[in-house]
C-alpha cells in the first residue's frame, strides 16, 4: 500500500486536486474587485498604448527551438545506445541529426 503513492498517474492526480483545491481557497479568500474598463488592457507605466503597424513573427524562433528539439533528442538517443550497438546506427542519427539542422537553419537543402 505504501508503494501506490509512488504511482506517477497517482501522484499527478493528488497534486492537481491539490492545486485545484488551492486555487479554489484563494479565489475563497481573494476580494471582489470592481469592475474597470482598462482591467485587461496592457500595463505600460501610464503612458498610452499606441497600436502596432507591424506584428511579430516567431518564425524563426520556432525553427530555433526545433532545432534544439532535435539535437537534444538525437543526443539521447546516442546516450542510450547500448555499448555493444553497431556503429552505423550511431552514424546514421549524427548524419540524419546534421541534414536536420542544415534544413532547420538554411531553410532548405
């Protein structure tokens, strides 16, 4: 029995009863606000919110991180390789690891 609350789905559950039984009792505790027409409008230290003409892109943070994604996972992959694993397979993840990255980055091959 003592064994059961080492269950990570077990585990997961009781922390998110938890924190919702927390969110609840603050949201209990926490005073009624009035209403305001600038409540959800950006804070930006008293001075008036222009609009944008230009819209950001994340496109090439993504690519970025994706980038990262990929090598992050071809390194654990090599690291669990067992010792005595062929050595191509080892070759075939660092040269499929390089093409990915050369097209993450260039855009293309």
């Amino acid at each position: 029995m003592s064994t059961v609350w080492l269950n990570p789905a077990i585990a997961l559950g009781v922390f998110l009863m938890l924190a919702w039984g927390l969110y609840r009792l603050g949201g209990s505790l926490a005073a009624e606000g009035e209403p305001h027409p600038d409540k959800h409008r950006v804070y930006t230290g008293g001075e008036v919110n222009l609009p944008q003409a230009r819209k950001v892109s994340y496109r090439a943070f993504f690519r970025l991180a994706l980038m990262f994604s990929v090598l992050h996972v071809s390194v654990l992959v090599l690291s669990t390789l067992p010792p005595g694993a062929a050595p191509y397979l080892a070759y075939f993840c660092l040269v499929g690891t390089g093409v990915s990255v050369l097209v993450l980055t260039e855009g293309g091959l």
